[in-house]
C-alpha cells in the first residue's frame, strides 16, 4: 500500500475530548473509528465528518445522502469514496428510509445493494438494521440525530441505530440490543457500543411534551434533562441511548460515548438545527470483515 494511502491517527484526542473514539484521515477523507471495535480486528466501520468529498455549498463536501436536495450524482461520488475507504464496494451498501421509529430490520445477502444508489429501494420504514452476514455494509445518515453503533465480538453481529428524539424516548438501541438477543443469540454482556457525535445537550432544547414521554419510558429520565426556561429543558440524548444500552444488559465500560456535538461542531459535522435545515448528512456505516 503507497504511503499516501494509509489511514492515520492526524489528531489528538484531547483536543476533541474524545472517550474511546479516534479521529482519523485516509486521503481526504476524516471520520471517526471506535477504538474497542477497532482493537478486535473484525470490523470495518465509521463515523464520516462533512470532509473529503465532491459535494458544494451548503452540502459540502462529503454529503452522503439522497434526501437533502444535492445533486444525485455527488451522492454517488461519495459514496463510493466512503466505501473505497473503508476496503467495500458500493453494490455492498444496505441503507433504510429513516422514519423516526423503533423498527429494526434484519439485513441478510438479499439486500446486498438496497437503498446504496438511490433511495427508492432502501429498506421502508426502519430507523435500526442488524445483521450476521460478512461483505455486507450497514449505513445510517445523521445531522444531529445519534448514531449508535453495536457489535457483538461473540458472535459476530453488528448493528446499526438512527436515534433521534422520538427513537430515543422509544429506547431503540435497547430494542436492537434485544433483537440481536432473539434472532443471533446475542449475549448483552458481550456487546460492545458506540455512541456517535449529535446534537449535544448544550444545543439542544425541547418542551414539556417531549418531556413528557421520557418521563413515561425512563424512571431515570431526570439524569438527562436540565431546565433552560420556563417549559423547556435541555435534553442529553447521548446519555439517554446510554441508559437505554445499559438497561438491555450492555456493560457500562463496553460503551463509548464521543461527546462531540454537531451543532458546536459545524466546521467538522453537518447539523441540520443549526444550518436552519439545508444541509447534507454525515453517515454511520459498518461492515463484518
């Protein structure tokens, strides 16, 4: 392998307040590594950041998705530039139409290439994807909303979660958790996670009604809600996916939090709260090797 092409650690972690992820570079583009998937050696996997690709203005550069109004044919660019860097192939990639929900699908060799190179054959209405199937790349597209990355060394499953407010208040990585438990014979105590750069809790503020249904699907939902004003609270999603991870049985120093928030960081994330909704999405993918 040339020199050029070799993936690098280029910063360090201090400077991101990074907790078990690592800020790489491979030409370039920079996404983000967990380091305890990394260490096992059994996966290819990444958080992308918004450089490294061809997009423009408002999308630029490495917009991964088809949704957001950028030209198809960027998309298509980028996402074989992710692909190619990760060591897949674009007819590889499974992506699901991303709906806000809790419903998890189980992705097998017959939906090599759903949702990869346009949207209409994505997987419908499901916001979490697991599989046990080698080659294939599982993806998720975020601009504020939590990627939650899930790997089971054991026996070898990986999972994919897009947890926005609703998913969160839902406890989705905690219904993937059991459903790699029910279909792969997970254990949640061999599990390892990943909990992705989002909107953190110093960008993001919700009302009482949204309030309200953590308050109904947490007891301990007042660990991730401060009060910002009257009626409206600052809510921690990152640790409310953590709770929901260590309520199915994930042991809490197998879950790694980045701590990165797209709405402070616009110079290295999309977000779409503080763009005021045009902008592009960064993507969570994930490979068994």
């Amino acid at each position: 392998m040339e020199a050029k092409e070799k993936t690098r650690i280029f910063v360090k972690k201090e400077r991101f307040g990074l907790a078990g992820f690592s800020l790489r570079q491979k030409n370039k583009v920079q996404y983000l590594t967990i380091d305890s998937f990394s260490l096992t050696g059994l996966v290819a996997h990444a958080f992308t950041t918004r450089r490294g690709g061809v997009s423009k203005g408002d999308y630029a550069t490495l917009n991964l998705s088809f949704r957001v109004g950028d030209e198809a044919g960027n998309v298509l660019i980028n996402r074989m530039i992710i692909c190619r860097t990760l060591g897949a192939d674009l007819d590889r990639l499974v992506a699901a139409e991303q709906v806000h929900g809790d419903s998890v699908a189980v992705v097998t060799a017959a939906h090599r290439g759903r949702g990869a190179k346009e949207p209409k054959s994505a997987l419908p209405a499901t916001d979490a994807l697991i599989t046990r199937e080698r080659g294939l790349m599982l993806s998720s597209y975020h601009a504020d909303c939590v990627p939650v990355f899930l790997f089971d060394p054991v026996q070898r499953v990986v999972g994919l979660v897009h947890a926005g407010w609703k998913g969160s208040a839902l406890q989705i990585a905690g219904r993937t958790v059991q459903k790699m438990q029910e279909i792969f014979g997970s254990r949640p105590e061999d599990c390892l996670a990943g909990i992705g750069p989002s909107i953190g809790p110093c960008c993001y503020e919700v009302d009482e009604p949204v309030r309200g249904l953590f308050e109904s699907s947490f007891a301990s939902w007042r660990d991730f809600f401060t009060p910002a004003s009257p009626g409206r609270w600052r809510l921690d999603l990152w640790e409310a996916n953590r709770r929901a991870l260590l309520l199915a049985g994930l042991q809490e120093e197998r879950v790694a939090v980045a701590n990165l928030c797209t709405g402070c960081r616009r110079d290295l994330f999309f977000s779409h709260r503080a763009s005021g909704g045009r902008t592009g999405r960064m993507a969570a993918l994930i490979m068994l090797l």
